[in-house]
C-alpha cells in the first residue's frame, strides 16, 4: 500500500505544478510558488495538493519507514517536511509572508532530501534498486545545490526535483530488504 501513498502523492503534486505552470505562463514567475499565487484559484488549487500530498507522504513514512523498518529519524525528517510543507502551502510567496514561506519551503526541502538520503544508506537495498535510486536521487541534490548558483528561473528545477526523488524513493521501497 505504500507504493499507493508515494506514486499517488508524487503524481498529484507533480501534474499541480505542471498545471499552474502552464495555466500561469505568461506570468512569467521565477518559482512555483510564485506561479501559485497568480490567483486565489491557483493558490487553492495548490494548497489543496500540496495537504492531501503530505497526507499521503506521512501515511508512506508511517507505513514504510517507521512500522516496517523501525527507522524512526527519517520518518520525522518526513513529519517536519510536512508541517512546513502545509505552511509554505497555506502562507503566500508573496508580499509580507514571503520570507516565511520561504524558510518553511526550504527547511522543508532540506527535511524531504535528508530523510530520503538517510532512508538509503540506512536500509539494506537489494541491486539493481539501490544503484538506480542513488541515480534517480543525485541529480535531486546537484539540482538543490545548482538552485543556489543560478537563481533566476527554480521552477524548472523544481517541476524536475519531485519526480526524481519519487522515483528514488519507489526504489528504496521496492529494493529494501
């Protein structure tokens, strides 16, 4: 079933953000957020994935990291991305909460990638599976470093970063041992 939580919640944000990319393009926003907030019917649109994705993301967690495999830092690392995911998601990018969705945006990252990077090298993986999430996942963190040298257009970063660290994670899942 965890499979289920983790396809199901990297599929529905993805194809949101996707969605308020291309239904906002001639906003020509720098970030995600930013293309959310163009209206208050995107900003809901938004809001509503981003909570039924921490929902599922914290079933998965649950299911998998904590009753499975007893890990339990990876599997708060995902209850802080949550909280501060539903944050970010509630508070705009814009005007006077800007810096606060900021901050729970990127600690929020910070916590989504430790608790998977600590999932890998904490669970024994059988091969092929862990080489191909250590594939998937790599570019995820260059990604996350690269958003700090060039800062002028995150979003693409960002429409790539989801998927491929889903997609690391289904191979953790599938190749724990």
């Amino acid at each position: 079933m965890e499979y289920v939580y983790l396809l199901t919640a990297g599929l529905l944000v993805s194809v949101t953000h996707i969605y308020l990319v291309w239904r906002y393009r001639k906003a020509n926003k720098r970030t995600l957020s930013e293309y959310a907030v163009v209206s208050k019917n995107g900003h809901l649109i938004y809001f509503i994935a981003h909570v039924l994705c921490d929902v599922l993301i914290l079933l998965y967690a649950y299911s998998f990291l904590y009753v499975q495999h007893s890990l339990s830092l990876p599997f708060y690392l995902f209850v802080v991305f949550a909280v501060l995911d539903f944050i970010q998601a509630i508070v705009p990018s814009t005007g006077k909460t800007e810096k606060v969705h900021l901050v729970a945006a990127y600690v929020s990252w910070v916590c989504y990638l430790a608790a998977g990077l600590i999932a890998l090298l904490s669970l024994q993986i059988a091969e092929p599976y862990g080489m191909i999430a250590t594939a998937m996942i790599a570019p995820v963190i260059a990604l996350f470093v690269y958003m700090h040298i060039d800062r002028t257009k995150l979003y693409p970063y960002q429409l790539i970063m989801v998927p491929l660290y889903v997609v690391s994670m289904l191979f953790i899942t599938i190749g724990a041992q």
